[in-house]
C-alpha cells in the first residue's frame, strides 16, 4: 500500500516540531522558556468554563446542527454585523471546531488546480499547505518591513491575474504582527471589487491590538459578498484547546461549507458552542485585561530584543508575536534558532518556516509571562558573543 501523492504536498507547523525538540530538552533535565507556541497562556473566563459545565450538565452532549446552533449563529452574525458594519445574517455563518476548517473548506469549495491563490508571505503555514494540496498554484506577496510587515500594493497588483482565484489576508498577523493599514485595504478593495474573485480574510488576532483597531476588508463597498472572515475563540477568549471557529461568507459558498462538514466532522460540539455563545455575549472585561497585559509584554519583549546584538525589532501593531530581523548576527536564521535553543534554552521559530521571505527572521511568542520573557533576553544576550 502506499499514500496517494496529495499527502506529500502537505506541510505541518513548526511550532509543534521545535515544542518536540524543546521537551526533549526538558527531559534531560534543561529548563527551556517558551516563546515558540502561538496559544494565550490565560486561562479560559470564568464565566465561559461555567457555561460549558452547565451545558454538560444539561445534556448539550449530542449531535447539533451542521452549520451551528441557530441562537448561536444569530448571535455571531450580529457580533460581525456591528464590529465590521456590515450587515450578516445567521444564514452566512458556518460554525466549525476551529479556524483552520474555514481554511480547508473554503479552498476546496472554490480552488481547482491550476487556480492562483495570492497570499501573504510570511504567513500562517497552513493556507500554502492547504493551496498545494489542492493543486492550485500558490502567488506569495512578500511582507515589506519598512511599511509595518504590509504588502507593497504595487506588488499586489502586479500579481494578481485573470487566474486569480483568491486572495488571502491575515491582520493583524501572524507571524509578523503586523496590521494591514485601512488606506492600503482601500486600495486593495478597489483592485479587487470588478475582478472574478474571493477573498479569505483571516481576522482570527482582530481583538489582540494596541494602537489602531484594524479594519476588515469587507466593510469597504462592494467588498461584504466576496469577502469570508474567518474568526474564532481561541485566541480572544483563551479557548484553543475548546476547538470553536466559525466563517461568514455568502450563502452559497456557506452551503458548500456546510456540505463539507457533513462530509467530514458531522457538526461542532454542542456544548463548545454554549460555552461560545456565553463568550460572545458575556462580560468582555477578561478580553481587555489580557490585551493591556499583552501590551505590557510586547513593550518588554521589543524593548529587549532590540538590546541583543545583531537583532532589531519592530513594535507589532497586533497579535502577541515580536518578528526581528536577525540579519545582522550573521547567520541564518535557522541556525540561530537552534542556537538560542540548544545553547540558551529559549525556544523560537525561525521565520522561514513562515515562508521564504521570512528568512532573516525570528517568531517569538509573548503568550508567556513577564519574568520568564525578561530572563529570556538575558539569557539570548548571555549567548550573543557566538554570533557578535
């Protein structure tokens, strides 16, 4: 027997590889600080914990609907409806037990092969993987530094043909931290509003900012009927390991959507969504406490990687992850990976694993507390004469 060949266009995530190395570490005895894995270190509100146990307690343990429970899916299209100005409806909404289903489901519905997808790069590994998987052809747009890790939109332009088929937006972003300026997303929507396409915004980070709230594409005109935002609870509400996503796109890609998940999950659990839905219409002070302490971290973290020879580092608009150029060390960003967590015991990403124009560039996550990202500087500069 033997796989058929999709399989080997798939790719993984480098988080859960340098998190194996990173035990493996601690099971000969080494202490190692996590700044690899992207998953808030708060734990899930109160208030959202005690829903999901009362709705265990009320026997929400069986089958739901496909696309989601109807309250559920109201209250989510009226969440979207105010915070994009936009008007949804719960008809738009596929709930599914995560975001990257949003991700799969929606490719598989529009991508054949041969069809150009236009992506951010770096990025989130999962949309290349999802692009080559099914054979279409992957269009990456390099995030330039000195405009805050956006597009240049004479690149994006340029890159987008009669094949184009979807274009994919991520902000704030993972890796880079970056957030798409609303002028630029003016432009873009304007690039795109006559042409035959869709596009995927990944707003999953849109809660986490610190300066300038960021837009959606689909609250400029004309863009609403050609946009799916893919947003979620895992990152906003501390509720990664719970699985609740959910996409809003037009009904007749929702219909397809939900075809898919009849096809391969069946539903989302149901008392995952009650806990979901106390999230979403409960108090919101849990969200704002964690921003502020977020902002606190990225203060220190930027603060301190700049003070490390050979690294210079942006102040992320978004998200919780510092992406520095590393450039000046000398070596490659790999190698310094390594270094910094064999030799330092911190754990990091290399940002190629983000793609290639993430070469030169470090992913460090401050979903880990104050004192353990101030000893992680100290320790990254303690090492910093192997490369200075």
């Amino acid at each position: 027997m033997r796989l058929a060949a999709s399989v080997s266009r798939l790719q993984t995530e480098s988080a859960y590889e340098v998190l194996a190395k990173a035990r493996a570490l601690e099971a000969q005895g080494k202490r190692v600080i996590h700044l690899e894995i992207g998953e808030p270190d708060f734990p899930t509100p109160p208030h959202v914990v005690a829903a999901g146990k009362q709705a265990l307690d009320e026997g929400w343990t069986k089958y739901g609907p496909t696309p989601g429970f109807p309250e559920f899916r109201e209250a989510i299209a009226a969440d979207v409806s105010r915070t994009r100005g936009i008007t949804v409806a719960a008809e738009n909404v596929c709930v599914v037990p995560g975001g990257k289903p949003i991700i799969f489901f929606t490719m598989m519905a529009l991508l054949e092969p041969g069809d150009e997808v236009v992506y951010p790069n770096p990025s989130f590994p999962i949309y290349e993987s999802m692009i080559r998987y099914l054979e279409a052809v992957p269009v990456p747009i390099p995030l330039v530094e000195s405009r805050g890790f956006s597009f240049d939109l004479d690149t994006f332009r340029d890159r987008l043909s009669s094949k184009t088929r979807l274009v994919i937006l991520n902000s704030p972003a993972n890796p880079t931290g970056g957030v798409i300026p609303r002028d630029d997303l003016a432009r873009m929507a304007a690039m795109l509003r006559e042409r035959d396409v869709m596009v995927l915004s990944d707003e999953i980070y849109r809660r986490i900012w610190y300066e300038t709230e960021p837009s959606s594409i689909a609250s400029f005109e004309g863009m609403a009927g050609k946009t799916i935002i893919l947003d979620g609870f895992s990152k906003t509400y501390a509720m990664t390991g719970w699985r609740l996503g959910y996409g809003v796109m037009p009904v007749w890609l929702a219909n397809a959507v939900n075809m898919l998940t009849v096809n391969s999950n069946s539903c989302t659990a149901s008392f995952t969504q009650r806990a979901g839905l106390a999230a979403l219409t409960g108090p919101q002070d849990g969200v704002a406490a964690m921003v502020a302490e977020f902002r606190r971290r990225r203060d220190a973290i930027v603060k301190g990687l700049n003070e490390i020879p050979g690294f210079t580092c942006l102040s992320p608009s978004g998200a919780f992850y510092a992406f520095p150029n590393v450039t000046g060390t000398g070596m490659p960003s790999k190698a310094l990976a390594d270094l910094i967590l064999n030799e330092a015991g911190v754990a990091c990403l290399n940002g190629g694993s983000f793609g290639q124009y993430g070469d030169g560039y470090l992913r460090f996550s401050y979903a880990n507390s104050l004192p353990n990202i101030l000893e992680a500087m100290d320790r990254i500069r303690s090492i910093s004469t192997r490369w200075h």
